[in-house]
C-alpha cells in the first residue's frame, strides 16, 4: 500500500487502497472556538427550549412545533449552511454537521429540524433557479417558511423512480397538473413548501416546488407512530394540483439527480444527529447506573453494567472519530471545488457525491450504535426503563426508524460495495493493483520479519491487514459470481460490513495517533484504550463477515486457502479488553456522563 502525500487529499473510497496520514485527519479535538461555542448553543437550545416540554411535543400540539423551528431560525440554527447572500450564516460543512449533531439528542424536534435545514431545503437551495432561490430560502433559512420533501409512495420506498403521482402540462403551458399521493412525509402537517417529485407523461421522473395552498393539493390526517411521535407526519394527496411551470425544480427528466444527491449529505447529517442522540442516551443511562442501587451498591459497580457503559463509550467514540473525518474531506473537496470555479450547489453536491460510500456507511453506523445506547439503556433501567415516565423509553421508540429512513441500512450497505465496485470499473479507484498484490501474498510464504518501530506499528498493521482481506474477499467474489454478485445481497452485505468495521478502526487510530503526537501518550490512555478494544474485536467481527461470505461462494482447496489468508489477515495479539472498559467506565462515572 502506498502512503498519501500529505497535500493530495484521498477519494472517496481510496482509504481501502492508501494508508491516511494522522496529522492530516481531522478530529473533533481540531475544532475551532466558533464550533465549540455552536455546540454549547445546540445544548442550551435544547435543555431550555425543547426537552421541558417533550410531552406537550409528543401531544402534536397545535402550533408548538413550527413556534420551535422558528425560535431556533432567530438563534441561527436553521442558517448554518445556506449561503449569507440568500439570509444564511454561511458557515463551512464542519460547522452545519456539529449543528445536525448539537440538536441531535432533542427526539421529534431533531428530525423536524434535520429534514426543515436538508430534504425541506437543501433541493432549492442546490437545483433552484435564481429566482426560485430568491423566493424561498431566506424564508427557510429564517424559519418563517417550513420546508418538506415529498419523495416516498405507498408503492415505492426504496424503489424511489417507481413513483406512480403524474404531472401533465396544461393546455395553455402554464401549470403542471400533478396526480398521486404521497407518503410519510415529514413537517408534512405544517409546511409551507414541499420538494415534490412526479413524472411528467408518465416516464420524465422531475421535482417541483409546491406550495401549501396550490388548488388541489391536499393532505391527509397525521400518522400515528412508533416512535418520533412528536414529529407531523402525514401522506399528500395531489388531484388536479396546479404547479406553475416556473415550479419546476431542476431539468425535466431529472429528479433522481436531485433525488440521490441530497440523500448523501442526508446521510451524513443523520449519522450526526443519530451521534447526538446517543450521547444523551447514554448520559441518561449512566447517571441512572450511578444513583441506582441494587443489593446495597449503584448498579454501576458491577461489571455487567461496566461493560455496557463502556461499550456505549467505545462505539460512540469510535463514530464521532469516522464522522469528522468524512466531513473534513467533504469540505476540503467543497473548496477545491469552488476554488476551480464552480458555483456553491455545485461543489457541495460534487462533494457530497464524491464522498458518497463515507455517506452510506456513516448512515449505517450511526444508526446502529443509536439503537445499541438505546437499547442497552433500556436495559440499564431495568423494569424502570420499559416504563414511559423514564426518558430511555422515549429514545428507544424514537431510535428505531433512523435504520429505515434516508434509504434503510440494507440499502445503504448494498449501495456502499455497488459504488465502489462502479469506480473501479470507471477507473477512479485503482482495486485491480492491490487485490492482485493480495492474492500473490496468499500464494507465498508469510513475512515473518521483524517488527515494525513505533507506538502504533502494531495497530496500523492490523487495519492494514483487514483492508487486505476486504480486497480478497471483494475479488474472489467479483471473480467467482462476475454479473451475478448483484444479485447475492447477503455476499454484498458481508463485505460492506468489512468495509464498515475497517473504516471506523482507522478513524479511532488515526485519532489517537493525532493526539498523542499533540499530547503525548501518556495524556491519551482511555482514548488508546477505546481504540484497542474496537480494533480487537472488529477483527473477529470482519473475520466473521469474511467467512459468511467466502463460504457461500468458494469451495475446495480455494476456500481453505482464502480461509487461511483471512485468519492472517484479522489476527490481532491478546487484548484484556475487560480491564480496558472497567478503565473506560470509571471515567464515565466519575465525569456522571458521557464526556469524551
């Protein structure tokens, strides 16, 4: 593998092929003091204005949630990202993620605030006309107008371009008549204006801005859900809607550009506010672990707790660690960008698309360490936690749909290895070179020279190696199924979730690398630990997936090879992990939180 230069920055999936330098990844401990104080904002807006009224919230009363989203338009929360000329803040991508995180923790207010600023928004701000920009973003951007995004129908969830709702053009050309319905649409009950997406004589699949009011648009009653309960969701129902043709967002023919590409940021947003949640949840969990006490000691003293809090610790860590690092490249790509003279849409779409598998695995992760906090505080409550005057019940009944919205977990894991596979047949990523470099390591004698110099060595070979058996198991397959590995989702799956656990072991390291130069070892033991103790067991994770998979495709001597090649590769030397989290957990108990 080669190393990067520090100023040639990595593409999106290169990190699989390359080896990342620590001193250019970003890390949280990098923010600035303007981010800082963003944070600590999201905080205060959250303990002051929503959380002391999470119930009347949850009750859909009239009115409070748009008052909600408009005393956070007059703090700045809802402007972060547009552009200072259209009323926003125009701040970097860092600055708007730490937002979609600040907020995170704050149940149905997060997600009417998270799909208000992206979906609500963000398809105007990128694919609008001049004029349409004029019209409509600076009273997004304040809060004085709501925003929705019309996608998903009964029919067609993940199938986006099956949509069924029409749109004719009218006899004197100056309205599109659109027919259908929509469903689960978010801020659905209160918007003022929806992203819609129809196709015009029946195949140009086009967007169009809609507003509350238009003849024939109506909606239905509001949902009642698992979880998010607080949140308006409700289905739209188009009979003979007019939309002016001036409401037409984008290209004809063209919605699924505009479609996929808020998606990606979507998702990134999500793994942050999904990372917002968690803290909070695990907040709530260990002070509950601390004052509880059970045969005459806190809960919290006891090791089966231990290990749940600190694997709540680890996880959370670990994505904070694999999510700045996107949103760094996702900004730096932004600059370069502009800086070559594209317009502002432009860039952040092409940097959103170029970082795209960071996206969907991010989405992935996210979601899934929100369901373990959740799930675990739950258990952490006991009896408690399954009663709904306790908090955790809330964020357990509100984690859940995070695995299904912005395109399910499944999806996004199929997407992941389908988009890195695509580049390598583009030839934007070079997979050829390394997984033909992997197979002639399998044929010969293993290396047992000696060992690497320097603190990390160890570690570093470690991910180093798991990219290695990401490489042999992505090429035999390709190799073995040729066009039918599309069609062997489970195969597919393996080898995203390789991918997943790779990345994120990589993210913590470099971190801890990062801050160990900046504050010497000593000052970074529990970060060194948390590290450790992923790394030790992602290897057993990875290696799992890589026989799953291996297995279902290879036999013979080639799969004993292969299963050969895959122990060497996600072999990692004895680790006391249980001393390693009781060491995680005291820091929990004595900062009475999450503090990392």
């Amino acid at each position: 593998m080669e190393t990067t230069k520090q100023s040639k920055a990595l593409l999106g999936g290169e990190w699989l092929i390359k080896e990342s330098n620590h001193f250019e990844t970003f890390i949280p401990e990098d923010f600035n003091e303007e981010q800082r104080m963003v944070m600590d904002m999201c905080t205060q807006f959250l303990d002051a204005e929503v959380l002391p009224i999470v119930e009347r919230i949850d009750k859909l009363e009239t009115g409070l949630m748009p008052s909600l989203l408009e005393k956070a338009g007059e703090q700045g929360l809802l402007s972060t990202s547009f552009p200072e000329q259209y009323g926003g803040l125009g701040k970097d991508f860092i600055t708007s993620t730490i937002v979609n995180e600040g907020l995170g923790g704050g149940h149905s207010f997060s997600v009417a605030v998270a799909a208000h600023t992206g979906i609500g928004s963000l398809p105007i701000l990128y694919f609008g006309t001049e004029e349409q920009k004029q019209k409509y973003i600076p009273k997004l951007a304040s809060g004085e107008w709501k925003g929705a995004y019309g996608l998903t129908e009964p029919n067609s969830g993940s199938d986006a371009l099956g949509a069924k709702t029409t749109a004719k053009l009218s006899d004197d050309g100056k309205y599109y008549i659109l027919n259908g319905q929509k469903c689960w649409i978010t801020n659905g009950g209160f918007a003022d204006v929806y992203t819609v997406f129809a196709k015009i004589d029946g195949d140009k699949f086009t967007g169009f801005i809609v507003e509350r009011g238009f003849e024939g648009f109506t909606q239905g009653p509001e949902e009642h859900k698992m979880g998010i309960k607080g949140s308006s969701t409700v289905q739209l129902y188009f009979q003979d809607c007019k939309v002016p043709v001036e409401n037409v967002l984008g290209e004809i023919g063209r919605g699924h550009v505009i479609a996929f590409n808020i998606l990606n940021i979507g998702r990134l947003k999500l793994c942050a506010a999904a990372l917002g949640g968690s803290k909070r949840a695990a907040t709530t969990s260990i002070q509950y672990a601390i004052t509880r006490e059970q045969f005459k000691l806190p809960i919290a003293k006891f090791g089966a707790i231990k290990h749940k809090m600190a694997e709540m610790a680890i996880r959370m860590w670990v994505c904070e660690s694999a999510l700045y690092r996107a949103s760094k490249w996702i900004d730096d790509k932004e600059h370069e960008l502009m800086n070559s003279g594209k317009s502002f849409a432009e860039a952040l779409l092409g940097a959103a698309e170029e970082y795209a598998i960071e996206c969907a695995m991010l989405k992935v992760y996210g979601s899934e360490v929100l369901d373990y906090v959740v799930d675990e505080g739950v258990q952490i409550h006991g009896g408690n936690g399954f009663s709904d005057e306790y908090m955790i019940s809330k964020a357990y009944r509100d984690s859940r749909i995070n695995r299904i919205y912005e395109g399910t977990n499944e999806i996004n894991r199929l997407l992941t290895v389908d988009m890195v596979l695509k580049r390598a047949m583009k030839g934007k990523l070079d997979l050829m070179g390394p997984a033909m470099a992997v197979q002639k390591e399998l044929m010969s004698i293993p290396d047992f020279g000696a060992e690497e110099e320097g603190a990390f060595a160890k570690e570093l070979k470690y991910i180093a190696n798991f990219k290695k058996a990401i490489l042999m198991v992505a090429g035999a397959a390709v190799q073995k199924l040729m066009m039918q590995l599309e069609k062997e989702q489970e195969v597919l799956m393996n080898i995203a979730d390789m991918a997943i656990e790779t990345y994120n072991a990589e993210s913590a390291l470099l971190r801890v690398m990062k801050l160990a130069e900046q504050k010497g070892e000593a000052a970074v033991k529990l970060q060194a630990d948390i590290m450790r103790t992923y790394l030790y067991d992602a290897a057993d994770r990875i290696n799992k997936s890589g026989k799953d998979a291996l297995n279902s495709f290879a036999d013979g001597d080639e799969l004993k090879m292969m299963h050969i090649g895959l122990k060497r590769f996600t072999k990692v030397e004895p680790f006391n992990t249980k001393d390693a989290r009781r060491r995680i957990c005291e820091k929990l108990v004595a900062d009475n939180g999450y503090h990392f």
